[in-house]
C-alpha cells in the first residue's frame, strides 16, 4: 500500500473489492475504493511514488487503459493519475517484487530481466536500465529471499536472507555505486525496511527462536530498538511511533503493535482485523 496524491493506493492479487471488480490495484479514499483505469493484467507487488507518478511493480505485463485495450508494460508501470504508460521502454519483465526512488532515479528488486540479462536488482535513470546485481554468474551476486529496498543516506539498501559475492551471507546489503557490502548487527532474515526521517528501520525474525527485533541503521551504526515474541511481518513509521503487524506475542492471530521513541514502550493496538482484510484486500 502507498499514499499517494491523498489517497491510499492498495495492491496485490486481488480482483475484488466488496464484490466490485478490481484487477490487482486501487485507491481508497476512507470511504470506499476506486479502479484505475480497468487496472494490469497480472499480480501488483510494489508500489511507489516516482517523479510525481504512482509506479507499480509485479507480475504483470500490460495495463488495461480502456475495455479490450491493451497498453504494454512490462512488470513495471507508471500510473499518471489517468492512465497507466510503460516505464523504461517497458524493457522489465518476470517478477519485481519491491521498489524504491530517489531523484529520477528508480530502483526494483525482484527475478527479472532487464531485455535479456537476468537481475535481482535494477536501476532505471530515465534513460536506461542498469542491472544492480544478478544471480550466479552476474558482475554483482545477489540471490536469496529479498523483502525490503529502501533508499536512505544516499545508498540502496536490500533486507532478506541474502547471499552475495564470494560466498558472503548478508541479511542487510548496501551498494553505493561500486558493488554490495553486508551490513552487520542485524539477527535474522530482514522481514520489512522502512524509513523515518534519514533514518533507516529495519525488521527481522529469528523464526526457530520465536523472536523479532527491529533496530535503527544511520550514519553506519546499527542499534537494537525493540524485542517482541513472535513474528514482525512489516515496520510501518508515523511521527515518533513505529507500528508493527504481524503475529506477535503467541497470539493465534494477527496483532498491530506501537512503539514510540517518546517512553520506547509496546502497546497493542485494537484492530478488526476482519473488516480491514476486507477492505484492503491481501495487502497487510
């Protein structure tokens, strides 16, 4: 989910909303959901505000601007407010699983190609793709499960449970312009990366302990900033709190936690858990 021009922009598999047709994406405006245009053809995993345009990212190859008109894609496109265009020449296609902007720049991570190179990581300037990092036999190595992309302190960082050059495990990786590094201090497989002001969130799980920790990454320091029992699916920040779904504290359910720099004190937060899964779909 993203904000966007005021609105709050819901994607995923979905193709309904209360019963209404929706193809993978919408807005909601507190009150009820809209389509955009007649939406894209496949699953919307991504989705990010880039030079003053929604961009969706996914499993999907053309977006439908009008009934029984196709405009293609690839597995990246940008929504304008009124129709949806290609970005890049519509040269992505596979699966982009995650999306992050900084400038003119846009970054994507996934298992995609980029034309005919394969890549986990890539970087549109607005005017060519560059791949990032590829799997075996790429310039830059990247494989593994990847969950989080975020731009802070002027680098690309990628959570998830990596493996990189030379063998090299990493849940949190850097690149800033001449290859990846591990960033160390983080436990277990990244779940969610988020920023707040110029500082980086970080999620993780040690999932055969039953713990999830979130820490704070800035200026090259890593700091541990809370524990909870069970699992973190997602780091969401608002002012000085951080919220946190997922399936926490040996509930059989899902919980939304907040914690605030103020006292650093956990709270649950109540949640109809029904009703927003109804409304935002498979989202959270």
């Amino acid at each position: 989910m993203r904000l966007f021009r005021g609105l709050l922009f819901l994607a995923g598999s979905f193709d309904a909303i209360d019963g209404e047709l929706f193809a993978h994406v919408a807005s909601w405006d507190g009150s009820r959901a809209s389509p955009l245009a007649h939406g894209l053809n496949g699953v919307v995993d991504a989705l990010e505000e880039h030079e003053g345009q929604l961009v969706a990212g996914g499993s999907f190859s053309a977006a439908m601007n009008g009934v029984g008109s196709l405009t293609r894609t690839g597995a990246v496109a940008a929504w304008d407010g009124s129709a949806w265009g290609a970005v890049g020449g519509g040269q992505v296609s596979g699966s982009v699983m995650l999306a992050a902007s900084r400038g003119p720049e846009l970054f994507v991570a996934g298992a995609m190609l980029v034309g005919a190179k394969s890549a986990r990581v890539a970087k549109w300037d607005g005017s060519v793709w560059t791949v990032l990092a590829g799997e075996t036999g790429s310039r830059w190595r990247m494989e593994g499960t990847m969950s989080g992309l975020v731009v802070a302190e002027n680098a690309l960082f990628v959570g998830g449970d990596l493996l990189l050059e030379a063998g090299t495990r990493a849940n949190l990786a850097r690149w800033d312009g001449g290859g990846w590094r591990s960033i160390a201090g983080v436990e277990g497989s990244v779940s969610s990366l988020a920023l707040q002001g110029n500082m980086l969130l970080v999620a993780s799980g040690l999932v055969e302990q039953g713990r999830a920790k979130v820490y704070s990454h800035r200026s090259g320091s890593v700091q541990l900033l809370l524990e909870a029992s069970g699992r973190i699916d997602m780091v969401l920040a608002q002012g000085d709190c951080l919220f946190l779904p997922g399936m926490l504290e040996g509930g059989s359910g899902g919980k939304l936690l907040r914690w605030c720099f103020m006292d650093k004190k956990t709270r649950e937060v109540p949640v109809d858990w029904p009703v927003l899964r109804a409304n935002a779909a498979a989202v959270l």
